[in-house]
C-alpha cells in the first residue's frame, strides 16, 4: 500500500496514542538494555545496528492503536499483492509457477522432458510456443526444433526440391539437375550428407524410424549430428618416432600418437533461425577440401584461427592461414604422402582426416621448432578427461591448498611430478585437503620410474587438471597410493596412459593401491576416486600403420586395489580392467569399463579369475567379462562379454542372495541375483550394435540408432543403456516427435538421419 491507515486517524487519536505509549512498557528488559546500548555507542553503528535501533525506537514509542491499524495493514497489503498477482498471472512472463501449465494448456502446449538446456525451462517453452505459432508450418521453426529440443546440431530439408522427376512447367526448378555436378568437390563431399544438392529418385517408404533418407513430396527429412565437437586448447601434439634431421618432421595431433580425425565446431546460427543450418552451423568431421577452401579465404576463415575450431603455433606465434597447406598425408610412418620439401613456400602441412602435421625441413634444423596446436576431436559426451566444465566435482576449493604444476613461483619449489606430489603431501599439515593442479592441456612425460604418494592420517589429496583443461600423463611407472587411516586420494580430469619406458614386466597397473606402505605397514587409504578421467584401456595404444589405435597391451589391468576396506568411486570415467579383492568395494556411475575385448577380464580379483569386492554399476558399459563377490547394484547398464577360457559366464556373482540387477543387458547365462526387466544375450534375439569399441575412435562405445528399443529405450527411465544413458538420446527424439506432430504440415511425414 502507498498508505498507512494511521496516518489517516486524525491526530488527536494520534497523539492520545502516543501519550499512551509513553505510560507503557513496551520493550522487554532485554530489548531495553540492547536500546540503551545502541544508543550510547561512541562508534558509528553498522547498517544492521542502525536498522536494529531504528526498530526499537519505532516499537518503544508505538502505542495499542497504531499496533493494532498495523495488523490491518498487513492483511490490505497481502491483499493487494494478491490482486497484483491476479492481473500478472495472465502473462506467462510474469505469471506463477503453478500457472504455467494452465497457460500451455490454452494454447495446447504439450510437456516434453526437457533434456536439452534450452527447452529445461517450461515458462520459456510456453513462451517460445506462442512465437513459433506464428511461423508455423516452415522449414526454418523445424530446423530450429531439431536444434533446440535435442541440443544437437540440426538440420531440415524438404525433399521434394532434390527429387529426380519431371518438373511442372509452371514451377520450374532451375537448380535441380537430374545429373551430378561432376566439377564441384562440395557435390562429391556431401552427396551423402544433409547438404547434398544431388537429384533422388523417389522413395515410398514411410519414413518412421531413424534411418536412412526415403526421399518423396511430403517427407523431410530431420540430420541430426549427435557427436559433439570438444576443445583441446594449445595442447602438446606428438613427434613421429621417424623424424630424422633433415627431413620433414610429423607430428600427430592426438597426445597418444593415433590417428585421430579432427572436428569442427558449430557456429551458432542465432535465434530465431532465419537462414537455413550451412555445414559450419554444425560439429562434424573437419574434411581437407573443405579446410582447403576456409583457409583460402585468408583473415575470414570460419575453421582456422584463434578461438576457432583450428589453430597452430609455432614457437609461440599463430601461423595465419596462407602459411599453411592441406595435403592427403596418409601412409605408414616414414613414407606420408606428400611430404613437405625444402622450396615449399608453407610452414606446416595439414592432413585433417587424419589428425597428421608435417613441417618442411628448412623449418626444422638440428632442434624441431615447438609446435603447439588447438583442435577440437569427436565424442558423444563430456565423459573421460576433456576440456569441459567440471567445477562442481572438484574436490579442493581453497585456493591457498591448490599447488600449480609446473610451478609458477617466482622461486621453484618442484620441477618434476614426484617432488610436486612430496610437496604438497607435505602441506596437507596445514591443509588438509590439497591438490595438485595441471595448468593446461599440454602432455607431461613422467620419467624416473613410479610415482608414489603415500599420505598422512584424515588427508584428501586430489591430483587435477584445471578447470577447463585436459592434461595428458605419460607414465615411466605405475601410479602407486598408500595412506594412513581416513585418507583419500582423488584423480580429477586427467588422461593417463603408459609412456615408452612403462611394460607390464616393472608395473602391474597404471593406478596401484597396494597392500602395504612403504614402511611395511598395512595400507589403510579410504577411498580411491576417479572423476572426468581416462586411465587409457591396454595402458597405451599402437600407432603403426598394420595395428593403428589397438591397445598396446590388451591383457595389462589400469587399476589394482588392493588394501581392504578400501573404497573405489568411478565416475564419468573411461577406465581400462580393473582387480580388486574380496573386501575392497567399487561403484562405477556412467563410465566406460573397457579390458579391450569381449573375451578379456574386466574386473575381477587380482589374480584375474576369481570374484572381485562387492560391484555396484550405474549407467555403465562393461566391455569384458565380469567376476564379483557379490554384485550390490547392477542398474541401466551393459556387460558385453564372452565366456571366459575356463567356460564361466561372461558375468557371475558368488552371492546370489543379496543384491539386484534391473533395467541391464547381460551376457549369455549370467549368474546374477534377482533381476528385473534384464535383456539376457541369445541367439537370435537382441543385441547392442555399436559404432566401434575400439578406443580413439569418435563413435567410441556410441550404440547405432537402429539398435532394438529393448535396448536402447530399456533404461528406468526409457533412455539407453549403458555409458551414455545420461545422455537421454532416445528421450530427445521423443520430445522431438511430440513437437513435430504439432508444428509439420497437413499431411507431410518428417524422419530423423543421424549423420553421426
């Protein structure tokens, strides 16, 4: 109210009341003394001093009537702010939250999940609803549905305008020829592709299921490119084991020496979409011809540069686009395709598809230049060690127990990994919990054998790469961690893999817990936690041209714990085998157990036959056969194994009387307890179909869309199973359906095509 009613008595009321007041006592004793003392004081009050001795002079000097017109006043004010609201709950901007769905229903908006950010939001949603009516029916509001409610890259296309047919007079289509475009590379790039300007022969088949396209008048269809695109931010790219002085140097971009394609990242197209998705509005494959053509375009290139989806420094200083040429560099190491000679005119070579950087040899000398490159790879989701924000997870948020490596001191107290670690193991007296932080996405080769941590009693060490970053460790020897009574130890963001100089012969496992300390005593370390972490399956894997991306050693475990007691927390992990005793727990959530093959062992005891400590799996995909004392939880996840050599199921559990296996895929006559709404492998019946199981690769452990619905809509919820069920694909397409039912024309029939 912009009144009071007190104000409106007349004063004589008024100054009754406060005569009446002054003969009253209306403060406590407390509440006086507090006056008193406020008053008196010789220092100026703070804020919330005054505001406490302007209450109580206010409540001192307040008499019956003035209290009780105050009650009143409340109950007009709540009134009027009812009223207020009334009028407010008629727009959806404005409106209360238990309006919201009262509202949508007027307009008949449907309720989704809501998986994507961008449609999380059911008071945005319904707003957006009212805009896109307006544009209702055209291929830009599907478009921008597709990219909106699956938080994928997305693209429309309406496939009666590339259909080879005899055209109506009246409306001729100029620029639909029934024959190729024999002299354009983009025809020949993206004839298959959601860009494609190739003429089709016409398709009868309903398009209802995610597939291939059926191209007819009244379908469309709906490339969706699921992958993402994820930074690596000048990162370490790695030498060929062939350079020799004089020639040209290759280098590879990948930290671990793969062939790794590069991907580029989509611009945004703005919002609302005006203009239909070209190539660049969405992550996909960076092609050489279509890189070839960005960097012809000199300072306007949408590909290269910094910030961009592709950058390279040497010595420090980005090279611009004219100082590089995209070459065809496949082949086996030491005879690439093209390689560089003295009299080129370009300062690197660049093969894409491949991942491959060659420098000429007028640019190398005795001493290669340092090369450090920006890239972006191909995965399905912020899983492993990656550029993406994880700062929720991280475990040590005191910036004065947080110790950069390398050192940024002014004065170096470490240089190499282990004294970084003795270090800050040192200042855990002070700080309890600490962590050691990597400052970028560079790679480190450890060199001096194991690296060993060993803390004290109610410690947290947690070894991290910042926020943002991905650092790449290449070990000379395992990873060993002791510690005292309630001590933990934490692994945040890294991807750790085997160096040149580690062989399962001197280290048992890239992450090893053992029994005892160094001093001979038993090992009591708490908890073992693996976060946003790639302990690379088979340790390393192979980069000669034969054997390109298979595990360096298949048979190698990447983590043993061994102490009892000890609990293992893996989560958003990828992770090669794991072995673990009897009394040591582990509990995997959304991550990757890969032992690199069907018929190996992914977890088990140490001697890697019998049962491993109690297991719980949640949302996780297990590539290897399974072996546990006692399985707690097995939930919307898949063991895809093989019988072992011995002839025991792919998975077993000793005990069968306690623990639950629901909403799971399990190998052929698993031993598990109860279960509940499981798909058991069989002949001829359901099975997941992946994209590749092979580690390095884009479509790493991604299922195919054309995998049954047992499967892939198997999950509690109706997502998938398996590693990305936290992904909800399946419900993205869901919610997709239920918006193109409302917003396609009478008539037409729209389908979904998954580029990748």
């Amino acid at each position: 109210m912009s009144f009071h009613l007190f104000d409106l008595v007349p004063a004589v009321y008024r100054f009754r009341d406060a005569q009446l007041a002054e003969t009253m006592q209306l403060l406590t004793a407390a509440e006086g003394t507090q006056l008193a003392s406020l008053e008196s004081s010789v220092t100026p009050l703070t804020p919330d001093g005054q505001a406490q001795l302007d209450a109580l002079r206010a409540k001192s000097t307040r008499g019956p009537l003035q209290s009780i017109l105050m009650v009143i006043d409340e109950q007009l004010d709540a009134f009027a702010a009812d009223l207020d609201q009334l009028y407010d709950d008629q727009f959806i901007e404005t409106c209360a939250p238990w309006v919201i769905p009262y509202i949508g229903d007027l307009i008949g908006y449907q309720s989704i999940q809501g998986i994507a950010p961008s449609v999380d939001n059911p008071r945005t949603e319904v707003a957006n609803t009212i805009g896109l009516r307006r544009r209702k029916g055209t291929i830009f509001v599907i478009e921008e549905l597709a990219r909106d409610i699956t938080g994928w890259g997305g693209h429309a296309v309406e496939f009666f305008h590339f259909l080879a047919d005899t055209q109506y007079v009246k409306h001729v289509r100029r620029w639909n020829h029934y024959a190729h475009d024999v002299r354009s590379w983009q025809t020949r790039i993206f004839r298959n592709s959601g860009f494609s300007t190739v003429a089709r022969k016409v398709d009868v088949r309903a398009m209802t299921t995610p597939g291939l396209p059926h191209p007819n008048i009244q379908n469309i269809g709906i490339y969706l490119w699921s992958l993402g695109a994820y930074s690596l931010t000048k990162g370490t790219p790695t030498p060929c084991l062939t350079n020799a002085p004089g020639s040209a140097v290759c280098y590879r971009f990948s930290s671990l020496g793969i062939d790794e394609p590069l991907f580029h990242r989509a611009i945004p197209q703005g919002d609302p979409i005006t203009v239909a998705a070209a190539e660049e509005n969405v992550p996909d494959r960076l092609l050489r011809p279509v890189l070839c053509a960005d960097l012809e375009m000199g300072a306007g290139t949408k590909y290269y540069g910094e910030g961009a989806s592709l950058a390279l420094y040497l010595e420090g200083r980005l090279l611009n686009p004219y100082q590089i040429q995209v070459a065809n560099l496949s082949g086996s190491d030491g005879a690439w395709n093209c390689m560089p000679s003295v009299a080129t005119p370009y300062a690197a070579l660049v093969d894409p598809e491949l991942g491959r950087i060659a420098l000429p040899p007028t640019a190398v000398g005795a001493n290669p230049p340092e090369l450090t490159v920006s890239w972006h790879y191909g995965f399905n989701a912020p899983m492993g060690g990656g550029e993406y924000e994880r700062a929720s997870v991280l475990v040590v948020t005191d910036e004065a127990a947080i110790f950069p490596f390398p050192d940024t001191d002014s004065t170096p107290r470490y240089t190499t990994l282990q004294d970084a670690l003795n270090f800050v193991v040192g200042e855990l007296a002070t700080h309890p919990q600490s962590a050691l932080e990597f400052n970028d996405s560079s790679t480190y080769a450890v060199s001096g054998g194991a690296i060993r941590i060993d803390l004290p009693a109610g410690t947290t060490l947690e070894m991290r790469t910042r926020d943002e970053t991905r650092a790449t460790v290449l070990l000379d020897g395992e990873i060993s961690v002791t510690g005292d009574a309630g001590s933990n130890f934490v692994l945040n963001g890294l991807l750790v893999a085997a160096g040149s100089g580690m062989n399962p012969g001197t280290s048992p496992a890239l992450l090893h817990v053992p029994a005892t300390r160094p001093d001979g005593s038993r090992n009591h370390l708490e908890r073992l936690t693996l976060t946003h972490c790639t302990l690379v399956p088979g340790w390393a894997v192979q980069t000669t041209a034969q054997h390109m991306s298979e595990p360096l050693y298949p048979d190698a475990p990447a983590v043993i714990a061994e102490p009892a007691g000890l609990s293992v927390e893996v989560s958003r992990s990828i992770v090669g085998a794991v072995r673990a005793p009897e009394f040591v727990t582990a509990n995997l959530s959304d991550s990757i157990l890969d032992a690199t093959g069907r018929d190996k062992v992914a977890y088990a005891a140490p001697d890697g036959t019998n049962g491993g400590g109690p297991l719980t799996l949640t949302g996780c995909t297990a590539a290897g056969s399974v072996h546990a004392h006692e399985l707690t939880l097995v939930s919307d996840s898949m063991v895809w194994a093989l019988p072992t050599a011995s002839g025991a199921p792919g998975l077993v559990a000793d005990r069968l009387q306690v623990g639950c296996v629901r909403f799971s895929y399990l190998p052929i006559h698993a031993i598990t307890p109860r279960r509940f709404q499981c798909v058991e492998e069989a002949l001829a019946a359901a099975q997941p179909l992946f994209f590749t199981t092979q580690y390095g690769h884009p479509g790493y452990c991604k299922l195919l869309a054309c995998t049954d619905a047992s499967i892939r809509r198997g999950a509690d919820d109706g997502g998938e199973m398996g590693a990305f069920h936290f992904v909800l694909a399946p419900l993205r397409e869901s919610d997709l359906s239920i918006r193109l039912q409302e917003y396609l024309p009478v008539g037409l029939s729209a389908g979904v095509i998954y580029q990748t």
